[in-house]
C-alpha cells in the first residue's frame, strides 16, 4: 500500500494567519490613505445667500501634482482672488471664475482645483467641484457634490463640506507637505456671471493646510469691515444682487480639520 503525504503541517495554522493578518492591515492602510479629508467650514457675518443664484462662495486650492513632498509657501504661491481672465468673456468659465485673472500690481493666482456654493431658486444651495482640466483651462467636473455626505449647512451663516485629498490634482501619491487655500466670494458661477469679486481672505494673501495635523481643529477670522468690491477692466460696475446684504458675501471666519 502507497505511503500517504503528508498533508499537514504543525507550523501551517500560524502561517495562514500570519497571511491573513498582514494582508488585510496592507489593504486597510491603503483604503485610509485615500479616505483622507479636509473638513473645511467658511462662515460670513450675515447670512449665506442660498436663495440667490446670482451670489457664489468659493474655496480655491493650489494642490500640484509636480510637488510631492515639498513645502508651498502661502504667501508667494497660491490662489489670489484677482477677477476673472480678462481675454475671455463672460460666455466661458474662464471668464466667471474670479480668481484666475491678473491685473497689474497683482501677484499671480496658482490654483489647481475649486469648490463652490451658489444659491438656488428654491433656497437650498448647490455646491460643485472643478480643477484645471489636462489642457489647463477650468472645468467643473461634478456640479452637483453630494449634498448630506460631503457637505451641509451647519447654521444660517455657515457651510461644512469634505474636501476628499484623492480628488485633488496632486492626489495622495504626490502630494505636497501642505495645500495652499484661499476664500472669497463673488456672483453667479453660471450663465449671467461676470467674475466680479465682492470679497476675500483679508488682503486676497492666501494661507496654507497642513494635512498631517488629524483631528485638530485650525480656526482664524477676517475681521475686515468692508468688502472688496474689485473693478474688473471692461465689466460693469460690481454691484450686490438684490436682496443681498453686505453681510451675507463678508467672509467672518474659516475653520478646518484632517480626518482619515
């Protein structure tokens, strides 16, 4: 009669396990770096004008992809709310967005991706996404984000919403040590808008993001009492829509946290 092999093996209960183990940490550990978020909140002093298309709230980033590792310094790189481009009309993006454009005495605006808030007819607001696409012109690649998962209103004044770092231009992969952000506000994103600027961070100077820094909340306020109300060459006159206080664009404070 044929020997039979044998099959088992005193030390095979710790392998598999040892298998088992090390695997699923690999897939967790992957599945929580790319689940890393900024949640950011952006408070006015009055406010937010969810019930007017015409008024828009942006948080623009500069999240290159050519800068793993590197440290970005606020005050020389990043978003600057300088107007809209001013060799586009009002027909495209370009000339609606408000902090893409250059006058002189500006300092130029860096951004890879933006958020917006713009109000709506019926009073609930909407919020979408954009970046600078592959032939580095402005896209909004998902205009309706998640209403209730990713963003909400936390009070009459101010907005929430998770800005996924897997979603940015740069990714996780190559990121920087830090984002660069800036804040503002101006009228309608879509068809009507001309880009005007009715306010931003203190003096349109951008700040920085550390993304290491879990479940630490970073808080700062704009106590600037007037709002910026930027004359853009060859557009009217800024002027807030109807119904709108001064109050309602003015941006009060800004506060965020990493979560994973």
């Amino acid at each position: 009669m044929p020997k039979r092999l044998r099959l088992f093996h005193p030390l095979l209960p710790i392998l598999v396990l040892f298998l088992f183990f090390g695997c699923a940490n690999k897939v967790t550990r992957g599945v929580a770096a790319t689940q890393k978020q900024i949640v950011f909140e952006f408070t006015v002093k009055g406010k937010l004008a969810l019930n007017n298309p015409n008024v828009t709230y942006y948080i623009a980033i500069y999240a290159p992809a050519d800068k793993k590792g590197q440290v970005l310094n606020a005050s020389t790189e990043g978003p600057r709310f300088n107007g809209p481009a001013l060799n586009f009309g009002p027909q495209v993006l370009d000339g609606r967005l408000p902090f893409i454009g250059l006058l002189p005495g500006d300092q130029e605006s860096k951004w890879t991706d933006f958020y917006y808030l713009k109000g709506s007819g019926d009073g609930q607001g909407t919020m979408g996404r954009g970046k600078l696409n592959a032939g580095k012109q402005p896209e909004i690649v998902q205009p309706n984000y998640p209403f209730n998962n990713l963003w909400r209103i936390k009070s009459p004044s101010t907005f929430e919403v998770q800005i996924r770092l897997a979603d940015l231009t740069s990714g996780i992969e190559n990121a920087p040590n830090n984002l660069v952000f800036q804040i503002g506000t101006g009228d309608n994103i879509g068809e009507g808008g001309q880009g005007f600027v009715f306010d931003y961070w203190r003096t349109n100077l951008p700040f920085a993001i550390q993304t290491t820094q879990f479940n630490s909340p970073i808080q700062d306020r704009d106590e600037t009492a007037q709002l910026i109300m930027r004359q853009i060459p060859g557009k009217p006159l800024p002027q807030l829509p109807a119904g709108v206080t001064a109050n309602d664009v003015d941006i009060l404070s800004y506060s965020y946290r990493i979560i994973q």
